[in-house]
C-alpha cells in the first residue's frame, strides 16, 4: 500500500510541475521560429503582438529583472543582423545611462540554435534621481539559416543573484519551432 501510495504522490507531484511550466511560440503573430519554456509559477509572462517579456513572480528589489525577445522584421534583408542588434542596444540605452560592454563577446549552440552574447552594466535612474546599478546581455540567436531573434535582459544585482538559475533554464530551453 505504502509503495502505492508512494507512485501516485510521485505521479501527482510531476503532473503539478509539468502544469507550471509553459511552452511559449516566438514571434507569436508569425509563423513560429523558436519555442521557450518558462515555469509560470515563477516568471510573468506576455507574448503578444511579436514581444516575447518575463518577469519574476516576486516584490522588492528582487523583482528587478526584466527579460525582452524578438524576431528581426525581415530576417533575408542584408543588413538584418545589424538592424536587430541595434534595435536590441537601443532598448537598452533607452533604460540605462553609462553603459559599460564587455571587451569580449561569448557564443554557443543549444539545441541546434546559435548564439551570441554581449554583457554589460550600466546604471538605471529612479523617480527620486537616484541611479541604481544594473546587468544586462544582449543574445541574438539565429534558429535556422535565416531567421534572427534577440533577447535581451536587464536586472538589478540582486534580482540576478536569485533568477539567474532560472533564467538560464528558460534561455536554454529555446529550440526552433516544430
């Protein structure tokens, strides 16, 4: 009876996590090219009229992180990789002053998808004038050989601390759409 007992919680308690985690289709007003994953019980989620965002389930400064995802609007034009990264650095110099790049960019493949990624910091300013230290990563992922996304993401320090575990896991749980 105990090992019964014991399957059906098991049984129970992977049902409940699976129900918590959302599979999300990028651009969403397009045919799809990349598909994420992101546990709802965690992250606040909007995916509408092509901006894919995610923000922490949570108050206070850990809150302070905000994760954007988009698809380049045409992905066979010759300077489209140009375009859709400088889309994703004006975002960003558009919520933060002082911006500091690392010298160096990183790259990788996950789930056949390419990326590469700038870091940086920069300082954003609150209503009171007062300017607080942020994060952020610029990613631009190419699926296939033609279309570009990017994602880009912004955090107070102490929001990063505490969801960068997570976020790495939706950011790794991109692959190209079925």
């Amino acid at each position: 009876m105990k090992k019964l007992l014991t399957i059906v919680g098991i049984f129970l308690l992977s049902a409940t996590l699976g129900l918590s985690q959302k599979t999300y289709k990028i651009p969403n007003n397009g045919p799809a090219q990349v598909e994420i994953s992101a546990p709802t019980d965690k992250w606040t989620v909007t995916n509408k009229d092509g901006l894919f965002s995610m923000v922490p389930n949570d108050t206070g400064e850990s809150s302070r992180l905000i994760t954007m995802m988009w698809s380049s609007a045409d992905p066979n034009a010759e300077d489209a990789m140009d375009v859709i990264a400088n889309e994703a650095f004006d975002v960003i110099e558009s919520l933060l002053e002082d911006i500091t790049w690392a010298e160096e960019t990183s790259d990788f493949e996950n789930n056949g998808i390419s990326f590469v990624a700038s870091d940086g910091y920069g300082y954003y300013v609150n209503e009171d004038g007062s300017r607080d230290q942020m994060s952020t990563t610029i990613m631009l992922m190419m699926p296939d050989n033609t279309n570009i996304l990017t994602l880009v993401f912004f955090s107070s320090n102490e929001a990063y601390d505490k969801w960068q575990d997570s976020l790495f896991d939706v950011i790794l749980s991109i692959k190209p759409a079925k």
